[in-house]
C-alpha cells in the first residue's frame, strides 16, 4: 500500500461500497469537521486498470466533493479482482468504529448472494463466528421494518435485536421496541418481555417451566458450580436439587454459598 494524490474524477464509489447511505446532515458535519482539522484519515482505494475503485471512506469521499475538492490524498491498494475488493472492503469496514449492525450485514448479504459465499466462508474472512455472521443476516429479513429502522438510528442495541428475532408476530416486536426505547430497558429486560410474549405453543418443555432470566440463572450455576443444576416442580413447593457425588463437594458447596451471601 502507498499513499497518493488522486482527482476525484478518477475514482469509482460503484461496487464494492457496502455501507448505507449517509443523511446530508452526517456529510455537512462531517465537511466542516474536515475544513476545520484537515483530513486525518485518508479514504482506501484499489486500482483497477486506469480507475480507481473507493474501498472505504464514502463519507468523508461525500464531504471532500462538497467542500469543492478537485484532489483527494488515498491510500492506494494493489490491484485486486472484484471479489477481492468487496471482501477488502466488507474487512475494511468491520474494522470501523461507527460500523452499525445493518451495515455489517448487507455487507455479509453481499457476499453471500453476490458471490455465493458461505456463512462459515464469510466467517472466516471476517474473523467473526458462523452464529454471529447468521444472526446479522437474520436481521435484514426477521425484524419489523420499523424496528430496522430504530436499530439503524442506534436506538437500540444489536443485542435487542437478537432477542427480538425470537418473536415471529413483528408486531409485538415493534410494542417491544417502543418499551425498549421509552424504558432504557437492557437486553437483559428485553428477553423477559420477549419470552412472555411469546405463544405457548412455541415453548419447549423447559421454557415453560422457567422463563429466560431463570434459565440464565439456572446455566449460571451450573457453570459456576460444575455441577448438575435442576427445578423440580411439586403440587404445593419447588425444589432446587443440585447433584454432588460425596461429603466434601457438599461442604465446599455449602460454603462458597456462604461466603455468597
């Protein structure tokens, strides 16, 4: 990579772009920010025959036109085919701070209808895990359109998000999210709501017994204590049995759950 001096008219923002269109208000802040500083992070590019494709940096690509530069400082990437640039791209922008979840996945959509690329495949290159990689795409087509919409403007957390997908009816998923923004509630809090409103035919055996901040608690220690932790449920009481195999676990149980208290 070398850094050069390039006019504008000689480089591409068509095709491996995978970001969202930014507001006009982001570019003018973004402009005067620029006027005022300079630029301090040049835009990536990658040659291709005598054009220049844009890799990352649309915004401040955006806000250099309209402060009425003809030249722009860029990092120059070697030449690389379409495929390549795209991946470069998608890496290059997971690499940015104000990245949202929407954006990731249209990048990982990209790739995946584009080029055919798997969700393991798209995984590896990102340096992401297969489930994260699923549940970004799963975004772009399991969530009320509205709700899109809050977690593109950051109302809500990729977190919410997540537990919401868990509700088909996306209509409650839109009650959800307004509760969600009007409460400051935590993923946390969101995952109950989610689960009670879910329909009982959905349910498996084990969440109709417990809802999700039980199951949580429940896994907690199990991992905490190493051992077998279950609910058993009576006609008049509940117990909580935890499985031990002789005196001394039960002594060292016992007092890690005195010194908890």
């Amino acid at each position: 990579m070398h850094f050069k001096i390039l006019p504008l008219k000689y480089i591409s923002t068509s095709g491996y772009q995978v970001r969202f269109e930014s507001g006009q208000e982001d570019i003018d802040d973004l402009a005067e920010s620029i006027e005022t500083n300079g630029l301090i992070c040049p835009p990536t590019v990658s040659k291709k025959g005598d054009k220049y494709y844009l890799i990352s940096g649309n915004r401040r690509f955006k806000a250099i036109k309209e402060l009425g530069w003809k030249e722009l400082p860029c990092a120059v990437l070697e030449e690389m085919g379409n495929k390549d640039l795209l991946v470069k791209s998608i890496v290059e922008n997971m690499e940015r701070l104000d990245l949202t979840p929407l954006e990731r996945a249209e990048g990982f959509k990209e790739l995946k209808v584009t080029y055919g690329a798997t969700e393991d495949e798209i995984a590896e290159k990102t340096g992401r895990s297969q489930s994260n990689i699923s549940d970004h795409l799963r975004l772009l087509n399991k969530l009320h359109h509205k709700v899109i919409g809050h977690l593109h403007k950051g109302k809500i957390t990729f977190g919410h998000a997540k537990v919401l997908m868990m509700l088909e009816d996306r209509n409650e998923q839109l009650s959800i999210t307004r509760k969600i923004i009007s409460r400051d509630l935590s993923v946390k809090d969101t995952a109950l709501l989610v689960d009670l409103a879910r329909p009982k035919e959905q349910l498996t055996e084990r969440e109709k017994e417990l809802n999700i901040i039980e199951r949580d608690i429940m896994s907690h220690l199990k991992e905490e204590w190493g051992k077998k932790v279950n609910i058993r449920t009576g006609k008049k009481t509940e117990k909580l049995l935890v499985t031990f195999s002789d005196r001394a676990e039960l002594k060292n149980l016992l007092t890690r759950l005195l010194r908890a208290l």
